[in-house]
C-alpha cells in the first residue's frame, strides 16, 4: 500500500507547464491547502510525474482526500503516501493509513452508477455519501469527468 495510480492526462491543471508536465511540488501543496482538509503537516515533493506525500494527517478521510486531491491533478500519474501517517489516538504511536477504496470514473459514469458498482444493486441512493467523502474537491454531484479518481467510503 501506499502507491496510487492517477490518469497522468486528466485533473485539474496547475501552472502554465505543458499539458502533462506535472506540477512542482508548491504548486501541489498550494492546491491541498486550498481544500482546506487540515493538511498543513503535509510536505509534497515531486518525483517525475509522481507526487510524494509525507507527514501526518488526523484521521483516514483526510488521508485519502488529500491523495485525491494532489492525484487528480493534470501531470501526476501516481501518488506515494508511505511516509503519511494517521494520527494517533490518545497514549498510541501514529500509524500508517488503512488501505483506502477509490474508483476511476469511466466515460458514462455517474454517482448513481458508481454508488450501485461500489455498494451493490439497488445502494444507487447512496451517491449523495459518495459526493459528501469527495467534498472539497467535487463542487456538484454531476461533475465528474471520466479518469477522476473518486474515494469510495465504508459504510460501517
């Protein structure tokens, strides 16, 4: 764990660099803080096309959001979170993130569909779970382009 796949030629572009030049690593960091997700103890570097992320986060929403965030960026093909840990709870030692679930959008896709593949046949209603685990970073629930990659929550 701790290597993510992106679609090197689909995200939002950051910069003036050439369309799948990926992004320096302030840029990056510019772009997570942006969301706003608590990732101030996050550092960003860059790698060739692959972003590096090292740090601690409080908990493993913000762990995975912040992976989607830098990932869904035009030029990174992959995004390496070994160093991000979760924080601790109180008297223990920070840990490595649990294995998250995300899903690449295919041409066709929407929330609904992409709940009823991630949850089962007739969980369709549950997009709107979908949507809130990827706010900041989707504005509309009907915004979603195919090669996004998407973190799909538990349902526990």
């Amino acid at each position: 764990m701790g290597m993510f796949d992106f679609v090197k030629g689909v995200g939002k572009k950051l910069g003036f660099g050439g369309e799948e030049a990926p992004p320096s690593a302030d840029t990056l960091k510019q772009e997570l803080d942006s969301h706003k997700l608590g990732t101030d103890g996050v550092q960003v570097e860059v790698k060739g096309d692959t972003a590096v992320l090292k740090g601690t986060v409080k908990d493993q929403s913000i762990f995975e959001k912040a992976v989607v965030a830098v990932g869904n960026t035009l030029g990174v093909s992959k995004v390496q979170a070994d160093e991000l840990q979760v924080a601790p709870e109180a008297g223990k030692a920070a840990s490595p993130a649990k294995e998250p679930t995300f899903y690449t959008v295919q041409k066709g896709d929407n929330l609904w569909k992409i709940a009823e593949k991630s949850y089962g046949k007739g969980q369709g209603a549950k997009n709107t779970i979908i949507f809130e685990a990827n706010r900041p970073m989707l504005t509309h629930p009907d915004k979603i382009y195919p090669g996004q990659v998407l973190r799909i929550p538990d349902l526990a």
